[in-house]
C-alpha cells in the first residue's frame, strides 16, 4: 500500500531532517514538504511547497494540491523568538507586548489549528494515520517550575490544548486516527540557538538524532494514546 506523507515547516532544521528520514525510510510513495519558501534539494519522491503557516487561504491552496489520503502529518514550525520583530521571551509580565504574543500565538497556534482544519479531514478512516504536532515541554502547565516565557508557553499549553480536542472529535469518524504533541528535546536548530549555553553536555540533540526519535515514538503510538502529549524518548508529559 502506497502511503503518503506531510511536514508543514520543512525549511526549519527539525522539519528538514524529518523529511529525510521519511525519504530514507522508503515507506511512503509521496513526501509533501512546505515552508514559507519551497524547501529544495530533497529525492524525487519529496513534493516541495510554499505554505504560510498563518495564511489560511494558502494552507488551503497547499493541501488541496496533496491526493488524499494522507497517512502522516506533522506540523513542524514554531516561533521563539525574531529579533527583526522585537520578538523574545519574556523574563517577566512586565515585558508582555500585544503585538508580540499576537504573533507568537498566530505560528504557534492559530496556524497548527487551521492547518489541521483542512488536513484532519485528509486523513484515511479506514486504517491508522496520525496527526503530530511539535509543541514544548514548557507549555505544560504541570511541568511549569520556572515560569517566565509567557507567550511561548501560553501559545504552546493551548497548542497542546487543541490536540486533546481534536482527538475527542476525531474518534467520532476516525477511530484509528491518532493525534498528538510531540517535545522534541533541546535541539541544535536557530530557534534554540540563543538559549544553548546553558543546556547540560549530552542533552542538546541534533535535529536528525531528534527527527528520528519522534519518528519512533510515532511508529509506537496508539489509537488509545490519541490526544496525548510525548518526549522525544517517548515518555508522556502532564498537560
């Protein structure tokens, strides 16, 4: 059976390597890899595209130019921080900007809930598909310690948020469907790099050590696991 495959932010460095993996595999037929600029330089099975995450006239451009059914999706983007804009997490409230949380919320959640608008239907009903996310170890409330971060972490726990209910509706009409949020550790990508210094020796992974963990962690995941929240090494993360 020929299966078909999505990553939405394959320009970014954990998005890139998940592409490779998938293509290594040589387990699906068709590879559809988006980024705000068409990623380049994968195998002939990879179908490149342009894809604004926060555009929802282009998400659905993008995913009608994919035949269904697609057996695998994951959303792959996220927004830390952007210089250019004045974007970076904040050490306290008093640092809290409108426009800034306007637009680390739009990445990081609006985006992922309208991509999923137009792919969850992609997805087939009759056998297993999944639907991932990367979302972060910080936007779980009950792992919260430190505090600080807010929009990253309030875009990231409503993220997680909308996985649980996307995973209630779809045992409705996909009942081998499975979706989740996937932390893919402390990786060496641009959106870690300024906060790398003060990562333990040993724990900052490279994106295809984590590609390639989530990959696995995706194989093992089951339909009574949907709308849950994984590490990379697979362990469960309170919400």
């Amino acid at each position: 059976m020929s299966k078909a495959a999505a990553i939405f932010g394959a320009s970014g460095g954990i998005g890139r390597a998940l592409v490779e993996r998938l293509s290594a595999s040589g387990a699906y037929s068709a590879i559809h890899a988006g980024g705000r600029v068409a990623p380049a330089g994968f195998g002939p099975e990879v179908c490149p595209f342009a894809c604004d995450i926060t555009d929802e006239a282009g998400i659905a451009a993008a995913v009608a130019g994919m035949a269904p059914p697609l057996d695998l999706v994951i959303v792959a983007s996220g927004l830390l921080h952007d210089s250019a804009s004045g974007i970076a997490p904040e050490k306290s409230f008093r640092a809290l900007d409108a426009a800034a949380m306007a637009r680390v919320l739009a990445v990081n959640t609006i985006g992922p809930a309208l991509l999923a608008k137009h792919v969850l239907p992609c997805l087939p009903r009759d056998r297993r598909a999944v639907f991932a996310v990367l979302s972060a170890r910080v936007g779980s409330i009950g792992d919260n310690r430190l505090g600080g971060w807010h929009a990253y972490r309030a875009s990231k726990a409503a993220l997680n948020m909308l996985v649980a209910n996307f995973a209630i509706e779809m045992r409705r009409s996909h009942p081998q469907a499975i979706i989740a949020a996937l932390h893919p550790g402390t990786v060496a990508t641009d959106l870690s790099a300024p906060f790398q210094r003060g990562v333990a020796e040993g724990k900052l992974l490279t994106p295809q050590t984590s590609a390639g963990r989530l990959l696995d962690v995706i194989e093992r995941l089951t339909p009574a696991e949907s709308g849950g929240f994984f590490a990379w090494d697979g362990a469960r993360i309170a919400w």
